[in-house]
C-alpha cells in the first residue's frame, strides 16, 4: 500500500507516481500521456479532477518531475537494502541453525542462543558454491536433453520432407497409371468398334448371299 508520501506523488488517473507531469491552467497535475489518452475519449480538453477547460499543450512541471524522480530513485535504493522485519536493521550476519539472515540485534536475542554465526556475503558465496555444484549436473542433463531434442527435431522433420517425397511419387505414379489406363481404354475401344465392323460387315454379305439365294429359288 502507498504511503501518504507516495500518495500527494500519485497521478489521480493512472494511480501511479507522476511520470512526466504537465500542470494545467486550474493547477492539477497529471502524467502528459495519461492527460492525452484522457482527453482522446472526450470532446473537451477538460481537467479529470475539477472538470475545468484547459490549453490542448500544458506545459511540463519540472519541480514536480524532479521531486518524482527523487522519490523513485530514494524507494528504489530502500528497496535493494534488506533489512531485519524485526529490528529495522540491515542484514549483515547469517545464522546456520535457522538458515536465515539476521541483523547484529538479533543474533544476541534469546531466539539465536548458541547459534553460529557467519558474514552474510560469506554466507552467500558459500551457498552460491554449493548452488554451482548442485547446477552442474543439472546443466549436463539439460545439454543432453537439449541435444536429444535437436536429433528428434531433425528426424520430424526428415519425416516430414520424406512423406512429401513420397507424396509427390505417388501422385506421379498414378497420374502415370491414370494415363495408361486412359490410353488401354481407348485401344480396347478401338479394337471392338474395328472387331465390330468386320463382323458387321462379314454378316452383310452372308445376308446378301441368302437374298440372292432365296430370289433364285
């Protein structure tokens, strides 16, 4: 949750600390792109706050813009600094019993009695070693596994330009087929129309030979 620091930073539109904040003629500020994104969805160049009308280019408030950047560059630097939830202090030991950080105050309290103690950055790099020793056989499986994957990849796609090979034969084959067939369709037809022709003609003249045979008798 924002603090009521954070929040006076705050701009009334996007909830977020000022980034480029513009002031209007009725003195509310608010970040320049949220103002034009608020102003591209209504007629007016109205304030989002007092609903005044206002100039389309407000100009930029540096004094808050300064004051802003300060304030994230101050949360920021707070940030990266861990502290004790306890005593507010900075972390600056390591207690190997509890596996945990903790501050000078709390390695004298009754939670910590008798426990070791070591530098939290020698702590760090103690446990850094033992993370590298306990990745490496990880990252020796994964570049296995990584290798296996490019040969599985490499004969999918082998299938792949193999079956369209294949595709493209047998397409050919049975165009070829196809043609063949067309070809011995049209030479049996033409066979049997010629077969038929001569047998038609065959029996013409046997039928004229028995006309002429039945007129002479």
């Amino acid at each position: 949750m924002a603090s009521r620091s954070e929040e006076d930073l705050c701009c009334s539109v996007c909830k977020e600390v000022f980034r480029d904040p513009v002031l209007l003629s009725c003195s509310h500020s608010f970040c320049k792109d949220c103002l034009k994104r608020w102003w591209r969805e209504r007629p007016t160049h109205e304030c989002p706050v007092c609903k005044e009308i206002s100039v389309y280019d407000p100009p930029l408030n540096r004094a808050l813009k300064n004051l802003c950047e300060s304030f994230l560059q101050e949360r920021d630097q707070r940030a990266s600094e861990a502290l004790c939830s306890l005593q507010y202090e900075k972390l600056k030991l390591f207690c190997l019993d509890h596996q945990q950080p903790a501050c000078l105050a709390c390695c004298a309290s009754e939670k910590h009695t008798n426990h070791r103690f070591r530098p939290i950055d020698e702590a760090a790099q103690q446990h850094k070693k033992e993370l590298q020793e306990t990745l490496e056989p990880l990252k020796k499986k994964l570049k296995v596994c990584e290798e296996v994957q490019v040969k599985f990849d490499q004969t999918a796609e082998h299938i792949k330009v193999q079956a369209r090979h294949t595709e493209r034969q047998i397409k050919e084959q049975f165009k070829k087929l196809h043609q063949f067939l067309a070809e011995e369709e049209e030479a049996r037809l033409a066979a049997l129309r010629e077969e038929e022709e001569q047998k038609s003609g065959m029996m013409k003249e046997k039928m004229e030979a028995l006309s002429r045979e039945i007129a002479a008798l």
